[in-house]
C-alpha cells in the first residue's frame, strides 16, 4: 500500500497537544490561551457517561466560534458513541480529531465518511493497534499523522514496563515515518506536578524521534514547548545549510558542501528542513 497522501490539508506542526475535558466548557478559552500549538477537546476519558451529549454539545457550540487556534477532538471509540460525535462535528471549524482505541482502517474509513476533509489522528493505544500500525498510517488520505497512548495498552497488556512501552511506541514512529507522516507526539506525562520529570522526559523521547507531547494540564505546556524548540543556534547552522545548498542547486551544481568543504548528504539536509519547519509554528489556525 502507497504511502498515506497525510490529510487533505496541512499537518500543523504541534509540541503540545493540550486536552481539556469536553464538559468542562469554560475550561475551553483558557486551554486556547495556554500557549498550546493545538486544544484538544476530550469527548472520550474524561467526560463521564451521564455527561457525553452534554459535552459534545459544549465542543460544537464553542467549535462555531472564533476560537483562532488549532482545536482538536478527541471523539469516544467508534461503536461506543463516536459515530454520534463524528456526525455532531460535521461543518464545524474542528482542526482534526482523534480516534481512539483505533485498530482497523475500516474505522477510519467511517471516519471519513461521516467527517469528510478533517484531518484524522488514529490513536494507537492497544496491542491490536500497534500491530496494525502502518496500516492504520496508510488506511486513508485523510490521516495526517499518528498518536500513541500508553495508559490503556499498560492495562491491557498487564504492565507498564518502560522497555515493552517504548518497544510498543517505536513501532508507531517507524509507520509514521514509512508513511510519510510527521513524527508522532509522547504520550501523557501523568505525574503533573514534576516538571522536572517531565523536561527529562521530553529530551530522552526527542532523542528517539518523537516529536511534540500530549499533556492534560497548562503548566506542562511551557516545559513541552522548550523542549520541542530547536536552540538558535541549531536554527541558524541549519538555515546556513539549507541556503548552501538551495545555491548549489540554482548553479546547476549537484555536489552539496557545507562551509567546511564536506558532502552534505541527503538526510542531514532533510533533518535541517525539518528542524526549520518545526520553529514555523502555524500560530492561530481553526
């Protein structure tokens, strides 16, 4: 199967995806003004049975606004009441939404057929999931990238080892990046209050590849935010090499050579580009 063509629109690039509980509505303005990259409207985990019409009533009323950022949901599995949640988003100024619990592309088939022209975000958070992982990235043009979701695949596999999750959320970054998506976002830091933790964290996940972080609290988001920032002068080696190389081209010359007179090869330029999209921030996006 061909890579996925990565949503109908753009993937925004996001260090923090900030949830906030869908009946909880005047939590919404804030989480927009947190100085999160992207909301996420949680219609699944945090919303309690009795209150799932109420909430996704409180998501579509404040998606008709003006909200000016990027503002996901996170709708409940599909035969669980996503279905319901999928049509209730329908022409809405919704950014994307994530698919919980996802293990089959026919699921984002339905998706699609219920939201057409949203960007899609399966969220891997089972084993079938995981071993579904490039399928799922491929399963339709619509999905614009990858999450994954440590708490529920803990519990179902019986164990919260750092070794099996790690294993589990690498093969989410291999499909990601075999299909062509953007690096996937960590999971939840669940201990809020240490954001010390939580920086370590960050910098051992962007050493392996991910990109971004799922947090569920405002306070992480400024510590999530620097951790996925490139220091200035990474920026600026990067642009150098970027430009030494757009020159060559314009010459006519296929032999890229960085200021030290050495081959510049394909991936350190792709790794350039890509540090430089990532301090493009799409800023207020609906």
């Amino acid at each position: 199967m061909p890579p996925s063509s990565a949503g109908t629109r753009p993937s925004p690039v996001v260090r923090t995806w900030l949830y906030v509980p869908g009946d909880r509505p005047e939590r919404f303005g804030k989480a927009v003004a947190s100085g999160a990259d992207a909301v996420v409207i949680d219609l699944e985990d945090a919303v309690a049975p009795a209150r799932k019409a109420a909430a996704r009533g409180a998501a579509v009323g404040f998606l008709g606004s003006g909200h000016g950022r990027a503002v996901f949901v996170r709708v409940n599995a599909l035969g669980d009441g996503g279905e319901e949640d999928l049509a209730a988003l329908r022409g809405t100024r919704v950014s994307g939404v994530r698919i919980p619990k996802c293990e089959h592309p026919a699921q984002l088939a339905e998706a699609a057929r219920l939201l057409p022209g949203v960007r899609l975000v399966p969220l891997l958070e089972t084993a079938l999931g995981i071993e579904h992982a490039y399928a799922l990235a491929t399963g339709h043009a619509q999905v614009s990238g990858l999450a994954f979701g440590e708490a529920d695949l803990a519990a179902e596999l019986g164990t919260g080892h750092r070794d099996v999750l790690d294993a589990a959320a690498h093969r989410v970054l291999l499909a990601a990046a075999a299909a062509g998506l953007p690096r996937p976002p960590l999971s939840v830091f669940p201990a809020v209050r240490d954001l010390d933790g939580l920086a370590a964290d960050c910098a051992r996940g962007r050493e392996r590849g991910f990109f971004g972080r799922s947090v569920v609290h405002p306070a992480q988001v400024p510590v999530v935010n620097a951790a996925f920032t490139a220091p200035a002068r990474e920026l600026e080696a990067a642009r150098r090499l970027v430009e030494r190389v757009e020159r060559a081209e314009a010459n006519g010359s296929g032999a890229w050579l960085d200021e030290a007179g050495n081959l510049i090869d394909a991936a350190a330029l792709r790794q350039a580009r890509a540090a430089l999209g990532a301090a493009r921030h799409p800023g207020p996006t609906a």
